[in-house]
C-alpha cells in the first residue's frame, strides 16, 4: 500500500498548481537515544518532501515544535511554525500573514493540499482550516496521510484522498 500512496501523492502534486503542506505529530522529534535514528528519519522524510515539490509553488505550515524541518531542503521562507520557537522568524506573525497571503493567493486555481501526519492534538492549526479551504476551492484535492485519523469530511466529495498510513513511513 505504501508505494500506491505516495504513488497518489505524486500524481495529485504533479497536476497541482500550488500544493500546501501539514506537517503533524506523526513527524515530532523523538526524545533520548533512540530518538537520534528517528530524527534522522524525518529529515531524511523531509528532503524527500522537498524532492517531490522542487519547481511548485508551495507552502508548509507545521504544528510540531522542533526544528527538525529546518535541518532539511525545503526552503526557511516557505515554511511557518506558529507553535515553535518565539525567536524564530517563522514563528512569528509576520510569516504567519505570508502564509495567508500566499493561501488567499490559491483560491480558483489547482491546489493539492497535502496533510501529513496531523492528528487532533491542535486541529485549529492545520486539521480544520484545511478541511475548510478544500470546501471552498472547488480546483482543490485534499490528501490526508494518517495512521490513526485518515477519515475525510463528506464537503471534499470526489476531491478528497485519505491514506491510512503513518506519513513519516510513506516518505521515508
């Protein structure tokens, strides 16, 4: 199942215009000694995220608060971490009005957006918003990469892909 749901993955990003990316807990840190080689993992996940959305237009917002993300390929300036570190830049509110910007900047043209790995833990961040810029950008495909919480809203219809797998195994 894995390879045909990145399979799907791919295809969705390659018709897509502009792609939005969550990135949830399924990509958190892990804590002591084994957690080196899962660190290790999701960096490596990461840059392959980044090999899969070079030349898109793209933009991720993550609700872990490790700084993980910025050890990999995808580039600082299109990438928001509202509950990260305060002396971040991309914590603060004015990467948080560029993010808004750039997703008001989507409406009426193709957008893949990508949920890795969100669960509930802050559904207001991504979870929610993205459930709702999916109903209300008809050209859209929401994908929802999880391995607990892969259920999708009735409003995405035909639009909407749900993979019942952990997000950090299908790209690592």
């Amino acid at each position: 199942m894995e390879q045909k749901g990145l399979d799907a993955v791919k295809a969705a990003v390659d018709q897509a215009e502009f792609v939005l990316v969550g990135i949830g807990e399924e990509f958190q840190k892990g804590e002591g000694p084994e957690g080196e080689e899962k660190n290790e993992r999701i960096v490596r996940a990461y840059n392959r995220l980044a090999d899969l959305l070079q030349g898109k237009t793209y933009f991720v917002i993550t609700e872990n608060r490790d700084d993980l993300i910025f050890s990999s390929r995808l580039l600082d300036f299109f990438i928001v971490s509202p509950l990260g570190d305060e002396n971040r830049e991309n914590s603060g509110q004015e990467q948080w009005n560029a993010y808004l910007n750039w997703l008001a900047s989507t409406l009426n043209h193709r957008l893949c957006i990508l949920e890795l790995g969100v669960g509930f833990a802050s559904p207001q961040i991504i979870r929610w918003p993205f459930e709702k810029t999916a109903m209300f950008n008809l050209k859209s495909t929401l994908i929802r990469v999880n391995a607990r919480f892969p259920q999708l809203t009735e409003q995405t219809g035909d639009r909407g892909i749900s993979i019942g797998e952990n997000a950090l195994e299908l790209f690592s």
